[in-house]
C-alpha cells in the first residue's frame, strides 16, 4: 500500500493528459468527459440512454466500493489542484516518528454543511430543468472553459489554486456540489480509510499531509465522507497504521446526530424550492435573446441556454470552428458563420458535448436537421451561381433568371453565403425558432 499514492498519482495524470488534450481539441481518443458526474447526470434526465445510465451506475459502483476516488483520479479539476498542491506543499516528512516536516505543512479543513446548501441550489435548479446556475460552480465546466480562455473559466479556476494554497483541496471539499453528492455515498462505501490502534505511534504524519483535512490523529478517526481518496496517508505512516479497506466490526459505526439531520431536512427544503426556481429560470432566460443559430441537436434556444454548461469542448473540436464562446449576443456557444459553414459530414460537436445539451445525432439524422434557414437577398445577387454548385443538399435553383432557395430541402448550414462573391451579403442565413427534420 506505500505503492498506492503513486500509482493513483499517475493514474489522474494520464486522466489530465487526456483531458487537456480532449478540451483543446488536439485529439479525443477517449471520451473522458462522459465521466464527469454532474454533465452525466444532466444527460440521463435528458436523454435517458443506455450508454449514460450506464456510466453513471459505474460512477456510482466505484464510489460505493472505494469512496471518493473520482474527486483524485476521474476529475480534471480535482487533479489540478492535486498538482497546484504539490507546487504549494513541497514539505517532505522525515524521521520515523514524526519528525518536522521541511515546507509548508498542510492545513487542515474543516468539513462545513454549506456545500450541501450550494449543492441542493444548483441540483435543485437542475432538476427544474436550468444549468445556469451550475455552470458557475461545477468543476468541470470550469476546466473545460479556463483551458478555451473564457474569462469565467480562468477566473474561477485562478481562485480555487489560491484557494488551494491556503486550504488545500478546500473546493473539493466544501465548495463543490459533485463532491457534496459522491462524499454522501462515500458515507456507506465499502472500503474505507481507518487507521489500525493497535499500529498507530500517533505521530500525526498522517493528518499533517492529508490535503482534505479529514483525519483526526489524536482521536485516531477518519472523515470519509470528506476524505477524496489521494492515499498520501498511506505513503507516508512510517509504521503502516493507517489502512484502506473493509474496516473491523468493531470500528464500524453509524450514528446519525442532530445536526446532521436538521442540515439534510433544511437542504433538502432548498433543494424543493430551487425545483420551482428552475422552472422560472427556464421559461425567462431567452426572452431577449433572439435569432441565433444553434449547432444541430440543440433543438431551441429555450432548452440550449438551460443545457449548456458552457465547457466550450464543441467549440475546441470543431473542424470549421464555427462554434463560438458565449458572448453579450448569446449566453451559450452558438454558431458564428463568418468563420465557415457547417459541413454535411460532420457531427463532431454532438459526439463530444457531455451534458446532452446538444444531442448525439446519427450523421444522417444530423444532415437533415434544420437549424436555420438560408434567403437570397435579389438586390444584392449577381447570378453568378456559385452559390447552386457550393450547397451539398442541392436546395438552391436557377428559376429563369432568378436564383431561388427550395425551402423544403435547405437546412441553413452556411455554405451558400461562404461562396457569395458579394461578400456573402446577397444570402442571410436566419436561425429556426426550433429545430426540425427536413
């Protein structure tokens, strides 16, 4: 088990590497993100697919299992600040009896009822059917948008490093909904950090470098619930006391206190009253914004705006890149097609979105998806018919001398206006009010 940090270690930074890669668009051999707990949970309600529910049982399994080791090993954000951790606490233990560390030491953490309030707001107003509030708080999202430099992204990202220079891995455990909801399953996992009495010196190695703050040396007790499974404890007990697995009957103990009862039927009330708030924030938020075009499978703007988390991973694998940040026009990615037009044999951005928001579409269901509609302007066109031979769905005519768009077979993709030799002005594409087969 001194083995274990290690290879643990390495394991989360194979999951970065992945990651990092998969959200700058450079390759995304393995679909890292359909892992992530809250965008999975999102696309079960939405989508209730096999694949997902699937997913989302495994994430489950392993946290009932061993605990909390997603928050160490599945989640980017986590292991970012594993790794802002270690550039923080460059301490290195010696002695064999608990000698001072050299560094900094690691400051415990306290483990705070708040994040289960924030996580019964933003879960609350999931369910009701609106992401928004979720986008500014789940790790995730705030991953993928830092790594695609949107100023949210960076600067909530940039805080939680601070954050994680004075608290360690604070975020994790009392800030963020993901973990509030996988360390309440951690609560009854089978295997679990407990330390051995009989073995332990009560050196304090162990609570000095524990980056959640959840061990309690001289009480010789374990918070699992807070406890993300980094197994640097187990490293570092110089006489093995502290273990990992199915504790002893006699250490197994379960006890619900008072306060941890009033803390669930007071968030559980929140968790109610942000179903309804849900329900109003998704019937409000677009009401300003309009005639935007939308990536195939978003279906409207009204359901975009409450499904996207903004992670902007369509926006980094998008070959033509089309596919633009949020922006005062528009609070969620949507399509941009000064840039280029959206190719026919192209579904990449729904094969990649992890939330649901836009929907996994067979390549032939996604060509004949409407997501816009395209118009010639006749004062400006010059009939020069580049525009006939550029559309792949054969939707634009030469009627006489005039040049007509077959409204039945056009589906908006842009390619027309791409080609326009006046500057793409004698065609508009203008956006559906919902999407629709042709």
């Amino acid at each position: 088990m001194k083995k274990a940090y290690g290879i643990r270690l390495a394991a989360a930074f194979v999951v970065l590497f992945l990651a990092v890669a998969g959200i700058c668009g450079i390759f995304y051999p393995v679909k890292i993100f359909d892992i992530q707990i809250l965008p999975l949970l999102q696309r079960v309600f939405i989508d209730f697919s096999i694949s997902a529910i699937l997913l989302l049982a495994g994430v489950i399994l392993l946290t009932l299992l061993f605990g909390r080791f997603y928050c160490s090993t599945l989640c980017p954000f986590g292991i970012i600040q594993e790794l802002a951790a270690l550039l923080f606490f460059r301490g290195k233990e010696r002695g064999k009896n608990g000698g001072k560390n050299r560094g900094r030491k690691n400051k415990p953490t306290a483990n705070y009822p708040v994040k289960y309030f924030i996580a019964a707001v933003v879960l609350g107003a999931l369910t009701g059917g609106s992401a928004l509030l979720l986008r500014y708080i789940e790790p995730y999202t705030y991953f993928g948008s830092a790594f695609t430099i949107s100023t949210v992204g960076l600067a909530g990202i940039l805080l939680v490093i601070l954050l994680t220079g004075f608290k360690n891995r604070f975020f994790c455990t009392n800030i963020c909904p993901a973990g509030a909801m996988l360390g309440l399953i951690s609560k009854i996992s089978l295997n679990k950090i407990y330390i051995d009495k009989d073995l332990c010196v009560s050196c304090g190695m162990c609570e000095k470098n524990c980056p959640s703050g959840c061990i309690n040396s001289k009480e010789k007790t374990v918070d699992n619930v807070t406890c993300v499974k980094c197994l640097k404890c187990l490293s570092v007990c110089p006489k093995g006391g502290i273990k990992f697995g199915i504790k002893p009957k006699e250490e197994i103990k379960f006890s619900l206190k008072r306060r941890e009862l009033i803390t669930g039927v007071a968030a559980a009330a929140v968790f109610g009253a942000m179903i309804k708030a849900g329900l109003v924030i998704k019937d409000k938020i677009v009401e300003k914004f309009k005639d935007i075009i939308l990536p195939p499978g978003a279906e409207s703007e009204e359901r975009f705006v409450n499904k996207c988390y903004n992670c902007n991973l369509c926006v980094a694998n998008c070959p033509n890149k089309i596919i633009v940040k949020a922006d005062k026009d528009f609070p969620a990615v949507h399509l941009d097609y000064s840039k280029g037009c959206c190719d026919k044999n192209c579904n990449k951005c729904g094969e990649v979105c992890p939330t649901g928001a836009i929907k996994r579409l067979k390549l032939e269901e996604k060509q004949k998806t409407r997501i816009g509609m395209a118009m010639i302007v006749e004062e400006n066109c010059g009939k020069c018919g580049d525009c006939i031979a550029a559309c792949p769905y054969g939707a634009i005519i030469r009627i006489g001398d005039k040049i007509v768009i077959n409204a039945s077979k056009c589906v908006g993709c842009g390619a027309c206006k791409q080609v326009c030799k006046n500057r793409g002005n004698a065609i508009e594409i203008f956006a559906v009010r919902k999407q629709s087969l042709i």
